[in-house]
C-alpha cells in the first residue's frame, strides 16, 4: 500500500477578537460536528490541560461508517493548534490551525492541511492537485459554517 501527501491550506476571516476566536474554536463539545454540516456523534476527552482526544464517528451517503480518532494540541500563547489522526482513513494526517488579529474585533484563521492518502495506485501530480482542490473547497465551506455559528453565539455574549 502506498501513501501520498496532499498539501493544501486557506484562511477564514472572523468578526471576533482573535482571543475569542480561539476560545471558541479550541472549546470542543460533541454538537461540533453538526456545526458543521456533518452527520455524526463526537466524543471528547481532555487528558491534559494542552491535550485532547477527540473521536468522531460518521455515516457516509452509503451508510457507511466512519471512526476518526485525533490527538489535538493546543498552544494558547500562540492562538493555534494541531490536530492529527490516530486512526480512521486518513491516519497519521495533520492538520494545523493558527488565528491571527486583523484588529481590536477582527481575526483569520490561516488552516495548513497535510493529509495522508494510503491508495493502491501512484499518486499522480494532477491527481494531487485535483485532490488538494477538493479538499480545500471542502474544509472552506466547513469553515465558512463554523464562522458564522462562532459570529452568531458570540454575539449574544
């Protein structure tokens, strides 16, 4: 079995502080996934004040399931954090989030994936950038709803 890397990233601009950003995006419940138009059930585990085990389990279009497992890493100082997969499809893929101030109530999140693709046939570059498109479109358009579900509660705060 080979494996290919797929790199690909964007940014997500926010109407928050970044430190309330960060908070936000950092504080893991299991009604995330729903946040972000995705069918499924997480559960969270804090095993250290800078560590979490986040478990997602999902049903495809065919019904399938899907169990993802990830460590995150949070770095508060830095308003950034990692997630990687420890099993699931994709394991071993990692995944790196960072917010940065646009100003007194502004924020972005600049988002650098690197998946890990296990396929049987060799990863071709216009097979790469085909999938890094695909991935990009997609972890946008998740992005896009977290945004506006963070924009939302926020403001009734």
């Amino acid at each position: 079995m080979g494996a290919s890397s797929i790199r690909y990233g964007f940014s997500q601009h926010f109407k928050v502080p970044a430190i309330d950003a960060y908070r936000w995006c950092t504080d893991y419940e299991p009604a995330d996934l729903a946040l972000m138009g995705e069918n499924g059930k997480r559960s969270v585990k804090r095993i250290s004040e800078d560590a979490i085990i986040l478990t997602d389990t999902m049903r495809g279009q065919d019904g399938r399931r899907t169990i993802k497992r990830k460590i995150v890493r949070l770095y508060p100082e830095r308003l950034s954090w990692t997630s990687t997969h420890l099993t699931g499809p994709i394991t071993h893929s990692q995944f790196l989030y960072e917010i940065l101030s646009d100003g007194k109530n502004s924020s972005h999140l600049d988002f650098t994936g690197l998946q890990i693709n296990y396929d049987e046939g060799k990863a071709t570059p216009t097979k790469t950038a085909a999938l890094a498109s695909k991935l990009t479109r997609e972890d946008s358009a998740a992005w896009k709803k977290l945004a506006a579900a963070m924009e939302k509660d926020l403001s009734r705060r």
